[in-house]
C-alpha cells in the first residue's frame, strides 16, 4: 500500500512542477527555462530539506510535536547572521561573497546546535517536557537576541538582516544554489543510507540499543544532518515555521508506514507539492497578493487543529 | 554463561550496586528478587549495555559487554526494559519483524518472516498480526513485546519486570510460555520479578539482591524460606510448601 501512496504522491508532486515551469508562459523559452528552472530547484531544495530535517528530528525525539523549527534551529541561524552583522558591519557582510557568508554560517550553526542540543538531548532525552519546553524557551531567547541586536544596529544594516529573517520565497537568494545544491544533496543521501536505522531509533532508547543501533552516536550524526538541512533551507528562503509539522503531519496520516524508506520521500514529494503547488497558484493566480510562507501557517495551522481535534495520534 | 564480575554503580554519588559478582547458568530461568531499591533493575541494564558499565566487568560467553560491537551482541543477547513503550503507531507483526532487525538488518527475507509467524504463534499472536499495538490490552501488548525479543532469537533473553500491570491470567499466561522456552528451546532466561511466589513457582534460580549486594543465590527450595524473606525483605512472611512449592502467604 505505501507503494502505491508514494506513487500518487510523486504524479502529484510532478503536476506541480510542469504548472509551474509551464502556467502563463509568455516570454520565449530560452529565457524561461533558465529563469523559473532555478526558482523551482530552489524550491524543491527548499521543500525537501524542510521535510527531512522535521523527520528526522521527530525520530530521533520520539515526538511528532517537535520540529527543528519550534526548538529555534532557524531562529538560531538568524541570529548567527545578525550578530555577524553587528560586528562586522553590513558592509563587510555583504562585500564577503553570499557562499562564503553561507558556508560560515551554517558551519557555526552546526557547531551550535551540536553543543546546545546534543547536550539537551543527552540530559533530558528521558524527560520530554523539560526537552520541548527548553527548546521552546531557547527558540525564543534566539528570537529575542535577535530583535535586541536588530533595535541597536544602524537602520541601514537593518535592512540587510530583515532580509534573512523573514520567510520569502519570491526572492530566493539564487546565488546560493552552487553551493547549497550539492551540500543538500549529501545530507540527503546520507539520511536515505540510515533509513533502516532510523526505523529503529524511532522506537526508543532501549529496543534501538536491544536490536544493535546504539542511539547516542545516532543522534549526534543527524543533529548533525539536521542542522546542515535548516542552515541551507533558511539561507535560501528565510525561517518557514509550520511548514514543517503540516508537511510531517500530512505526510503520517497519508502513508502510515513505520519505515522511513516510505516516510522521506513521501514527506518530500507532500513538501513539493505544498511548495510548488502554492507557488504557482500565488505567482500565477493571485499575481502575488498574499505571501507564500502567510498561507503555509494558516493551513499548517488549521491541519494542526484538525489532527488534534479528531483525536488522531500525532 | 553472563559472568559479572566486581561490578559497582553509582548514581549521583549513591551507591546502586556494591561489588557484585556472580555467574548466571545456562539454561533454565534464572529470577531476581529483592526489595525496591536493591538493584536488580540496574544489574539487569548494566548486562544488558542500556546503561554504562563504572567499575567491573561483565561477559556474555566470550563477549565482554561494553567492548563487544553493538550490533554483534544484539544476536547474544536480547532485552526488554521496563519502560519499553512504543511510541510508533506499528502492528503486532510489524513490531514483531523488528525483533529480526540484527539478523536481516532492515530487509526481511523469506526466513525473517518464518521467525516470525513462529513468534506469534509461540506466544498466540496469530490472530492480532494485523492489529495496531495501541488497540490492544496491556497483557497483550506485553506478550507482543516478548514476542518480539523471542524472534531476536538470542540464547540470552533479558526481561525487566514483565508482570507490571498484568493480571493473574496474563501474569501466568506469560511465564508458562516463559518456562516452555527454556525447556523446549534452551534459552537462558534472566528475569526481574516482584512478586516471589512467581520466582518460587517458575525460576530454576533465584539470586536475592539487598541493598547493592547479592545475599542469596540458589534453587527456589533453599533460597524462598522465612529467614531469607526476614532478613532481605524485612518482613515477617510465612513461607509454606504446597506440593513441592514454597508459597510465601501475604
């Protein structure tokens, strides 16, 4: 059965995509392909990261609440980029080439969320409260340095940072794909090698460490992927916050599969589809009225609401 | 043979454990008591790596537990902890493969699948394969569970307080299939138990533990008398035999 869901999915997934490259095509081709074939990379870099990271975050917590983004993994990178700002003056930031500003950043936030999560998760593993709650408070404590340092910088830099910290999706920093295009690509394949592990770390602790998957190392290797994941989906297109969970969330109801050979590309091909599928109605049938990122929220707030109020176990 | 040796544990400078050493046999069930507190949990987990060794050693045949590849000693030895509680949303046959992961390491084969119809019909899961574990009832679930770390098929099965919540049905549906395991199909069956009428009733050994140390070790008919209940449990209990059996009345 997840067999045939995933192949509904990808058909879906692909209408999205040949609307997109071909809905209220005027111009001539030559200039098109190149032109919407690099917003739909991005997107679908975009779209593919966003589910595999809240995936595999959900995995290795035990928990379909939590996401990268609730616990301030975005928010994080944000603030790496604010506080470069801050001290070194937009200028210099912007002199410096966007791979290299890239790299740096999402080189510290791994760093970062190695220690501040790993740490966490190694304490408080057993203690889910305590872990959602701290991640919540520390998504906001990164919010909050952010804004303070936004208040006290120069209008000018501001304006430089207010770029990056809103979700935006029709100005995709392009430039970033040579580069964000291949590190994707590998934190994919990696995390489609440890699928069967990852089967196994997701019945918890103590069955993963009875059937040989030591968790620890585990969790350290995909804090690892996540992290790499967030930095290249928030560079492109700036922190999405609910597109995560309605995109996993959609993606359990769809294909109940307890295997992630089904689970990651299915919630990829349901991650296009919403991105893709969305943009194109925007682009091409609201002539960009409303902001992507605005409508990803209220629906993945309303699916949210839905699966709480059935009574489904999320 | 699990051999543990001169193992001591601490917890935030409380000591756990206090210089353990004993040699669990091969074959049959091997059942440890003891008041709350004294350890048996910890000596369980520290044999089965979900916690790591402080001081001491302890050997399964010829692997030494914390040394031995993770994924070697998952077809020695299999476990089930007191808090095994599955989150997942997994049918009673899906959760039943997942006992076959060391051998076939996430792509069944024929084979696999054999192990595990002959899991569940060991432990008469048959006609649950297709349900949701969440559907069923504790004493159900439980048996899943062990159904589980049977199709692991190790000569070592580890369990952790089992009867929790289980009623007498479940509780003695349970240890007979238990006890059929290690008569029919010679596993060496290590197992916490809480209540010690069981232990007399099921185990071949009986290792008593109090406070970090190991005060009895020995058949049922010599370790479960009124003296030992006195002196481990501190409470005065009388021990009665009923056909060949020490009863403890409560």
């Amino acid at each position: 059965m997840p067999r045939n869901r995933l192949i509904a999915l990808a058909c879906l997934a692909a209408v999205c995509v040949v609307l997109y490259m071909t809905l209220a095509a005027r111009a001539p081709w030559s200039f098109l392909l190149p032109f919407r074939g690099t917003k739909l990379l991005a997107l679908i870099l975009v779209a593919t990261s966003i589910s595999t990271a809240t995936l595999l975050f959900q995995t290795i917590t035990q928990n379909r609440i939590l996401t990268p983004s609730i616990m301030g993994f975005d928010a994080l990178y944000v603030l790496i980029f604010t506080l470069a700002v801050f001290f070194l003056g937009s200028q210099a930031v912007m002199r410096l080439p966007p791979q290299m500003v890239f790299l740096v950043t999402c080189g510290t936030l791994v760093l970062a969320a190695l220690l501040l999560f790993g740490l966490l998760l190694r304490r408080n593993a057993k203690d889910l409260f305590q872990l959602i709650l701290t991640g919540i408070i520390f998504g906001v404590l990164f919010r909050s340095l952010t804004s303070f340092l936004q208040r006290m910088i120069d209008p000018n830099e501001f304006a430089t940072i207010q770029v990056a910290s809103y979700a935006r999706f029709n100005d995709i920093e392009t430039d970033l794909l040579i580069i964000a295009a291949p590190i994707t690509v590998i934190a994919l394949v990696l995390a489609w090698r440890r699928r069967d592990a990852l089967d196994v770390i997701a019945l918890g602790p103590d069955l993963a460490t009875n059937l040989g998957e030591p968790p620890l190392p585990r969790q350290w290797e995909v804090l690892i992927l996540i992290a790499v994941l967030v930095s290249v989906s928030t560079a492109l297109v700036g922190p999405v916050a609910f597109l995560g969970l309605l995109v996993v969330s959609v993606t359990y109801v769809l294909v109940p599969s307890p295997h992630h050979r089904h689970l990651l590309p299915a919630a990829a091909l349901v991650s296009i589809s919403v991105l893709v599928g969305g943009q194109t109605i925007l682009e091409r049938g609201l002539s960009l009225s409303t902001p992507l990122s605005v409508i990803v929220d209220v629906l993945g707030g309303a699916v949210f609401l839905f699966l709480i109020l059935k009574g489904k176990r999320i | 043979m699990i051999s543990v040796q001169d193992v001591s544990f601490a917890v935030d400078g409380a000591r756990i454990l206090n210089g353990v050493s004993v040699d669990i046999p091969n074959g049959g069930i091997t059942a440890l008591i003891g008041p709350n507190g004294a350890g048996k949990s910890t000596l369980l987990s520290l044999m089965s790596r979900l916690q790591k060794l402080q001081v001491g050693t302890i050997r399964v045949d010829d692997l030494e537990v914390g040394v031995c590849a993770h994924d070697v000693l998952a077809k020695r030895l299999a476990i089930l902890g007191q808090s095994a509680e599955v989150t997942q949303r997994l049918t009673v046959r899906q959760l039943v493969t997942f006992g076959r992961y060391p051998h076939h390491r996430g792509r069944p084969t024929e084979a696999d699948h054999a192990a595990v119809a002959e899991a569940l019909a060991e432990f008469d899961l048959t006609t649950f394969g297709e349900r949701m574990l969440d559907s069923l009832s504790g004493g159900q679930r439980q048996r899943a569970l062990v159904a589980m770390i049977f199709a692991q098929d190790t000569p070592y099965m580890l369990l952790d307080e089992p009867l929790n919540n289980l009623d007498i049905a479940a509780s003695r549906h349970l240890m007979q299939r238990l006890r059929h395991l290690a008569d029919e199909r010679g596993r060496t069956i290590v197992i916490v138990l809480h209540d010690i009428n069981y232990a007399a009733s099921y185990a071949d050994w009986i290792i008593a533990m109090k406070e970090g140390r190991i005060v009895r070790f020995g058949a049922p008919e010599d370790v479960i008398t009124s003296d030992t209940i006195q002196s481990v449990f501190e409470t005065d209990a009388d021990v009665k035999t009923v056909e060949g059996r020490r009863v403890v009345v409560v």
